[in-house]
C-alpha cells in the first residue's frame, strides 16, 4: 500500500511477521515463522505461528493478490529480492523491470568457446522491449556510477542484441521468471561481434580471453565509465 494512502487512512502496524530460515543441517531451506506485537518500542512477545493464524495469513494474501492481479498482471511468484532496483507495470502489455547481479563466476560463450568467467557487478533493465546492460563498481546507490557492459553483442547504448532469439519469448506475466529467462539467456550467450567501439579501455577479445577459464578477477581498470548514474536509467 502506498505510504500516502496509509497516512491518509491513518493506518497503524501492530503485527509483524519474522521469517527464519534454516542454513545448515539436513534441510537448509527449511523455514520457520513467528508472530509478534508491535509497540512504540519495537517487535515484542515473538511466538510460534498457529495453523489457524497460518489460514488467516493465507487468506488474506490471496485476497491482496487476487485484487492486485485484477489490475495488474506482471506479479513475481516469491518473495521480491532484494537485488531488485525497480519495477513498474506501465499497462497490460508492458512493464519495467530493474535489478543487479553480484560480481561472481558463471559460464561464458566467446566465439563459441564455452567457458567461465568471473563477471563484474552488472545492472540489467527490461524495458520498452529492451535488454540494456551495464557494470558498475561498489555498492548502490542512486548516485552510482555505470560503466559500460564490456563485452561483445552490446550497442553503444548498453541494449543487448539476440541475434535470433525472440525477445518476446524470454518474457511472462510471473517477473521471478522473466529474471530466471533473462539471466539464462545472457550467461548462455555467444558473445562474437563487437555492436559498438569502446566497450572496455583495451582490445575487448584478448581481455576476455585472457580472463576466461581462470580465477582471476575481472580488471576493473578496464571498464568504460558512462556519463549516466543509476538514477538516470531507471525507467520514469
């Protein structure tokens, strides 16, 4: 709910829900729920969730999402991630989504080569029937710098070409899994054909190469810094 509609209404919180999931053990995506008070100091008298408060929460969510998909197509399926920058429904055919992928190691095509690389920080936008791309070093903010996406298959201003892949297909109405398509289709790329000059500081092929199949890092001195920060591609 919108915070100014709960001002208007003068709407107060009073419970709170605390997840805990388990990290080791046998079943490490096991979850555990509480239930607590909410006062002027804090969360107090946290307690196991009951089943029929467990059917009164489920109850009230399918009646949020029933009413939030009657206006609204574009839902995610789980819980919204917290790499999520932004998304926007802006009608029933079209949305806007904004989110960032960690530095860390996944596959890497070039040239048909099939290998790994360790990635930089990325920041990836679906828009306007768009797949645009760029890195960025650090952490986020909406004065974050960006760099261009340094590698083939990139036009100048960051969007991705497909070749023949149907951008169409890549899209759903459920945005878990316009991610999970999205983050499948560029890891899984062959990247062969340099779109546009200037995409890394050297020659962007020996790089990759040079940086492909090993541990090494990626040499953040070879990013281009663009003129935009991350304030300035998030869709209005």
């Amino acid at each position: 709910m919108h915070l100014k509609t709960i001002e208007e209404f003068q709407f107060v919180p009073y419970k709170a829900l605390v997840f805990y999931k388990k990290e080791r053990g046998y079943y490490p995506n096991e979850n555990y729920l509480e239930v607590g008070d909410i006062n002027s100091e804090g969360i107090k008298n946290l307690r196991p969730v009951t089943k029929h408060q467990a059917k009164q929460i489920s109850s009230v969510m399918d009646s949020v999402v029933k009413k939030e998909n009657k206006y609204n197509p574009y839902q995610f399926s789980s819980f919204i991630n917290r790499n999520i920058l932004h998304f926007k429904t802006k009608n029933k055919d079209s949305f806007d989504l904004v989110w960032t992928i960690p530095a860390h190691k996944n596959t890497f095509i070039l040239n048909k080569k099939k290998g790994t690389l360790n990635y930089p920080n990325l920041l990836f936008i679906v828009s306007n029937s768009k797949f645009v791309i760029f890195t960025y070093k650090g952490g986020i903010s909406e004065n974050t710098i960006l760099y261009k996406a340094p590698f083939p298959n990139i036009y100048r201003e960051g969007s991705m070409c497909f070749g023949n892949m149907n951008f169409n297909k890549l899209l759903s109405k459920d945005l878990s899994k316009v991610i999970v398509n999205f983050e499948d289709s560029f890891f899984n790329s062959s990247f062969n054909s340099l779109e546009a000059e200037n995409v890394s500081r050297g020659n962007t092929f020996n790089l990759l190469n040079k940086l492909m199949d090993s541990d090494k890092k990626f040499i953040m001195r070879e990013l281009v810094k663009t003129k935009l920060r991350i304030k300035d591609v998030i869709p209005k």
